[in-house]
C-alpha cells in the first residue's frame, strides 16, 4: 500500500505562523528555541531561522496635529463649494506656547499666508461673494445644499462673464434666490432682499442675467410651499392648513392663480380657510405676512367665494 509523503517542513512552518498570529509561543521547528520579534520580522534567537517577514498593522494609525487633544483625526474638514479654494487652504493657527520673537514671527506669517491664498482678482471676488451667501443662508437657516448651489451658480456666472457691470452683492442675492427657486424652497425675493447688502434693482437685474444666459430650471412656485412656513408664523391649526391646501389645489386646476403673486394665493387660502371653521385672522394680518397688500388678497378670497360660497353669508 503507497502512501503519499508529508511536507513536514511546509507543515511546521505553517504551524508556526498560526501560532505567531495567536500569540501563542511555539519552539522553532529546527533548533526548538523561541521565536522573537525585531521591527517586521521574527526570527529565531538561537539559530536565526526567519519564521515571519509578514508583521503588517492592519489598525488604524491615529495621530493627532492639534496642540493639547486627544483627538484622533488624522483628516482635515471636507470639501466645500462654498470656498474659493473648496477647503484646500492650510490655516495658520495660533498657539498660547509662543512667546515673545516667535508670536511675532508666526504673526507676520500668517498675514503673508492670508496674503498669498488670494492671488487674483477673480478669486477675491468669490471670496467676497460667497462670505455674502453665507451670511444669507445662515440667516434664513437655509440648508448647505442652498448654500453649495448658490456658490456654483455664482461660479458659472463668473465663467460667462456676467458680473461685468453689475454688484457682487446683487449676484449673492440673487444666486440665493436661484438656489431656492430650483429646490423649491419657499422664499420670495422681497425676504432676501430685505437681509441682503443689494437693492432691489440690483438683485432683479442679476437675477435676469442668471436666468437669461444660464437657462435656470425654475418654473411657476406653487402658493402651496408658503402655506406651513404662512400657518406657522400666524400660529394656525392644522385643520386650517389643510383646508388650505385644497383651496390652493382647486385654484391651480381652475387656473384662477395664473398671473398672480404666489405668496398672495397662499395667503389668500389660509384667510379663506381660517374663515369657514371660524377662526379669527384680519385680512391685514394674513396679507402682512405674504408682504401684498390687502386688495391683493380679496381678490383671490372673492374668486374663492364664487367658487365655494361660505354657508353663513
């Protein structure tokens, strides 16, 4: 009867590895003396047979750059469209360690630096214009998504040669206002202008460039949008808002809205509904706070009238 031989010395260094990896002392498989470790490999200490050169940590390699922390992040912040640079730019810090000749040097430093990250007159006006859509979107709690759209839109007006002419302020307001157009945020113009540094012929001009040469995709802003930002400033029920709703539905299918300020319908709606369960709202009250005034809100509540009559009248 054959047998089939063994590969005993492919078998013991096998074993050894394993044991190597469990930490588990094993002799040599030649000299029978113990295995030590020295920067990536193990060998033996007696006769020096190289049982490993495989010593690789898999972990992760933490190392903090920060003064005073254990932090361990070893990656800077992400990338962003809202900087001229994305986020790229190195930031020189300032420690409470430096005293004396070396405060004053790492100070003139860091005004050189600040210096030199502005190179053209190009990116010191994305400087300038995105520090404006910050401030905008900071104060209206816009989300980042609006605040990255509203850089881009200001890059892509910059590449075509749009801001020739015109305010950086006009195009922060109005790149904003874009921003929320195309995710269909409800913010009328008026709002934003009212926070921005930009007037209002300033905004409405850049606001044209931008829709005349780079074909935004903005369509008709449904009255719908304004009513929970509407009912929740005037402090409405639900109920009320609901039924709003559906009077902001039956306008768009009879096409009574077609022409007129969205903002207006949306508060048109929230007076009309407010008025069939009973609650209490002037007309002056609802249209202040669609910024119209009252004469445009009656005349959307009496196309309302026509169409449901209200029960006590």
């Amino acid at each position: 009867m054959n047998s089939t031989p063994v590969n005993t010395e492919k078998r013991d260094k096998t074993n050894t590895e394993t044991s190597l990896a469990t930490d588990t002392p094993v002799p040599c498989p030649e000299c029978d003396g113990y295995p030590k470790s020295t920067g990536e490999e193990t060998i033996c200490g007696d006769c020096g047979l190289v049982l490993s050169e495989y010593r690789i940590d898999h972990g992760p390699e933490w190392r903090s750059l920060a003064d005073n922390t254990t932090n361990p992040k070893r990656t800077g912040a992400p990338l962003t469209r809202s900087r001229h640079d994305r986020g790229l730019s190195t930031e020189i810090g300032r420690s409470i360690r430096l005293t004396g000749r070396k405060q004053r040097q790492f100070a003139r430093l860091r005004r050189q630096h600040n210096r030199a990250r502005i190179s053209t007159k190009r990116e010191r006006n994305q400087v300038y214009a995105f520090t404006e859509i910050r401030r905008l979107t900071g104060a209206f709690s816009l989300p980042e998504q609006i605040r990255d759209d509203a850089c881009s839109l200001f890059r892509s007006a910059q590449s075509e040669d749009l801001l020739r002419g015109r305010s950086l302020e006009g195009f922060a307001a109005a790149c904003v206002y874009a921003a929320c157009r195309v995710a269909d945020v409800a913010r009328t113009a008026e709002e934003i202008t009212e926070i921005a540094k930009a007037t209002p012929a300033e905004q409405r001009a850049a606001y044209t460039a931008l829709n005349r040469e780079l074909g935004l995709p903005i369509g008709p802003i449904n009255p719908a949008q304004y009513l929970p930002r509407f009912a929740s400033e005037l402090e409405l029920p639900s109920d009320i808002e609901r039924c709003a709703r559906e009077y902001v539905s039956m306008i768009t299918a009879q096409e009574i809205g077609a022409g007129r300020n969205p903002s207006g319908v949306a508060a048109a709606c929230l007076y009309t509904a407010a008025r069939d369960i009973g609650f209490e709202l002037t007309q002056q009250t609802a249209a202040n706070i669609a910024d119209v005034t009252p004469v445009t809100l009656r005349a959307t509540y009496h196309d309302l009238r026509e169409l449901t009559p209200l029960s006590t009248e």
